[in-house]
C-alpha cells in the first residue's frame, strides 16, 4: 500500500474524529498540518516516512534532540482509552443468533469480536476505531521518550547501536547492544557491581515509558528500600531491545537487571509496559533465564502494583541465584 496515501487517510479521519469530539469543523480535505507531528488525544501522527537520517557518530546523553521534525510533543499524551473498559461494547451484529451469549462473550474480552459487517467489509465505526488505534501504535513504536519524564525520574541517556527507529525496527540485533561511547558512560556515571541495576528503555513504546514507567520505577525503589536491597544508578537506553540487558551485565556486573521497556503495541493499549528481570545477565545468556511481568498498564497491571511485586521477585532471584526456568528448577 501506498505509505503516503495511508497517511493522509488515517489524518482526515482522526481531524474528523476529533473536530466531531470537539464539536468543530474539521480542516478541509489535503491541507497540511502545520508540523509534521500532530496531537489528536491519545494519537499523534508522526510523519515516520520522512524521518531524518541520523550521522552515525556515537550520541552522548541528550540523543534525542537530533530527532528534528520528529520531536516529541512535550505535554504527556493523555491516557489511552481501553476497550472494553470505557467503551460501551455495542455489538454490531443486527440480528445476532444468540444475543446474551454475545454480550457474555464481548464481556470477557477487550478484544474486537462481535463488531459486525457491512457486507464484505467492516463497519465503519469499527473500521474508524482500528485506524486509530493502529495510528495511536505507530506513534508508540516511532515516538520518543519526553524530556521531562526523564528528568523527573533523574535518568540520564545512553543509546544502543541503532541510529534510527527504521533501523530500529530493521535490525533487533543492534538494539540488543549498547554504543562503545555508552559503556564508557556507564563505567564513569554508575555504580559498579549493585545487587540490582533498574534501567528503562523505550523499546517498541515510548508511551508505555511515559505512561507507567514513573509509578513502576517508584513502586520498585520503595519496595526494593523496604526489603533492603541496594540498588545501582538508573539510567535510560533509548532504542533497547530486551537482551540488552547482556552488555548492561558486561559493564555493570549487577547481580540482578531489571528492564522497565515498552511493549509492542497491540490494538488494546499502546502503552503497555513490560518488566524483564534476569539473574547476573551477560553475553550469551540464554532466553529462558529471562523472566516477564507483562502488561502494565491502566487496563492490566497498575503499575504501582507491578512495582511493588517487582522487589518480591527479585527478592527471590536474590535468594536463589537464579531467574527464568533455572529460579523454576531451583525452587522445586
Ligand atoms: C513479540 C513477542 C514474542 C516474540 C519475541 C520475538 C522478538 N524478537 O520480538 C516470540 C514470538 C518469539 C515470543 C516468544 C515467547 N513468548 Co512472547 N511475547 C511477545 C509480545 C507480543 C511482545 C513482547 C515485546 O514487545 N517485548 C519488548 C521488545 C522490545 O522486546 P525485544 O527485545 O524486541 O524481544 C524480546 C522480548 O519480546 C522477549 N520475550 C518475548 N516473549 C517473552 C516471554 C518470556 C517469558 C520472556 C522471558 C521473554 C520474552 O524475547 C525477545 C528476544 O529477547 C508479548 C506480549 C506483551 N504484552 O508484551 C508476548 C509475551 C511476552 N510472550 C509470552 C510468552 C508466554 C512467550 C513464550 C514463553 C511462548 C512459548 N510458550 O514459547 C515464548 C518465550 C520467548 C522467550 N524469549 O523466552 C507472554 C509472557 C507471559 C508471562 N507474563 O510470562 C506474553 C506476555 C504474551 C502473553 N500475553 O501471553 N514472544
């Protein structure tokens, strides 16, 4: 399909959306935002085709400034809604066979069941809400952390190897390894050896960071000050993979990593954050050492509450020398 055209389309129907929210008329049809990022809401639509080439020289702490045109909106976005918390879960089937059966089924799922059809194709209430909800995780995935999110939580930068979101999503390898000139910052910036290092990471959502990474962050420090365990100096890798958890393990030496980073966007919420603990992390670590504590989020786990079950485990792992299947097999 044609980028440009799919643009332009999901544009005139998100300015509809929101001039029929607002009671306004919309812009007429082709013409121009007058940035290249603009806020509806909860979606911003980002201009991803055009996103500038960075040089390929090491970035230092303020990597995101070089974004240009791409720079993210500076006021946090507010909350995305999710389904079937806040929607009604109107059923778009006319005549169902088994009408309760439905709305028992649509009950239990946030997924999109029972939406209906105009013949062959969506409806176009049903066809409307995935365009903006799939722009809403475009801008997840090709969006940056804000300035100030990072401030408040007093993290600095580092970067991976990927030099722009393109790559980013191109080469997952290069997201799992940090910049030479990163290694070198976190030997001068941070503690060495801590019982536990926090790091946060954008990763497939800068939504989910900016949304629930403070209140996670929170929650963990406390619970982890409660329990006595000390922590190293946080820091932020913007475009990190999972894995990069190795080479953080490589230069910091912790005994435990944890990873606050943005999940792929789904259609449910595009601000779902993810945990991913590892015992002692370092080249070569294999998956099955990670562990996960998935979706949170508003309509998931509240962060606060993720926080705070975050230090039991890692309690655990501290006890038994061991995460992922190993904790398992070890606990047994
Ligand atoms: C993409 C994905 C995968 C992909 C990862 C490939 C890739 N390179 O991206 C594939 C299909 C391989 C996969 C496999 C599995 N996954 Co998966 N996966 C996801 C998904 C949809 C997004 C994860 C994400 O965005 N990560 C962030 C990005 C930045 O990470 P990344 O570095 O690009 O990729 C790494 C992670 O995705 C990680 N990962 C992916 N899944 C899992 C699961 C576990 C238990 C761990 C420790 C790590 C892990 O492995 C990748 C390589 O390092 C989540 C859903 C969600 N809500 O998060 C489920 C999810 C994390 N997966 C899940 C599960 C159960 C698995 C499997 C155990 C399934 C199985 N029975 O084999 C395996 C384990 C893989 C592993 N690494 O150990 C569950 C975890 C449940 C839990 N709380 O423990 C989730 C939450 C889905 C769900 N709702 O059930 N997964």
């Amino acid at each position: 399909m044609d980028q440009q055209l799919i643009e332009t389309v999901t544009r005139l129907v998100i300015e509809k959306l929101k001039a029929a929210e607002d009671g306004q008329t919309p812009p007429a049809a082709g013409s121009k935002p007058k940035q290249e990022t603009r806020k509806y809401g909860s979606v911003k639509v980002w201009n991803h085709v055009v996103e500038e080439q960075k040089p390929t020289a090491e970035r230092t702490t303020a990597p995101r400034e070089a974004a240009g045109a791409q720079a993210a909106p500076v006021s946090k976005p507010a909350a995305q809604p999710v389904k079937g918390e806040t929607e009604g879960k109107k059923s778009g089937i006319a005549k169902p066979k088994n009408k309760e059966q439905l709305a028992t089924l649509m009950k239990q799922t946030p997924a999109r069941i029972g939406t209906g059809r105009a013949g062959l194709r969506p409806k176009t209430d049903a066809w409307l809400t995935f365009r903006f909800d799939h722009a809403a995780a475009v801008d997840a995935v090709y969006g940056t952390v804000d300035e100030e999110v990072l401030k408040r939580m007093n993290l600095f930068s580092v970067t991976t190897q990927v030099d722009n979101k393109e790559e980013y999503i191109l080469r997952p390898d290069l997201g799992r390894r940090l910049s030479e000139k990163s290694k070198q910052i976190l030997r001068e910036r941070c503690k060495s050896k801590p019982k536990v290092q926090i790091v946060v990471s954008d990763g497939l959502s800068s939504q989910a960071v900016e949304a629930n990474a403070e209140d996670t962050y929170l929650a963990l420090v406390q619970s982890l000050k409660t329990l006595g365990i000390e922590t190293g100096t946080p820091f932020f890798v913007e475009r990190g993979r999972v894995a990069v958890m190795d080479d953080i393990g490589e230069v910091l030496e912790p005994d435990v990593v944890v990873l606050l980073i943005g999940e792929r966007p789904g259609l449910v919420s595009a601000e779902s954050l993810s945990a991913y603990l590892c015992y002692k992390p370092r080249r070569g670590t294999v998956e099955a050492d990670r562990m996960v504590i998935s979706n949170i989020h508003a309509g998931g786990i509240p962060p606060v509450e993720a926080g705070a079950y975050l230090g039991s485990v890692i309690q655990k792992i501290l006890k038994y020398e061991a995460s992922g299947v190993s904790l398992v097999q070890k606990e047994q």
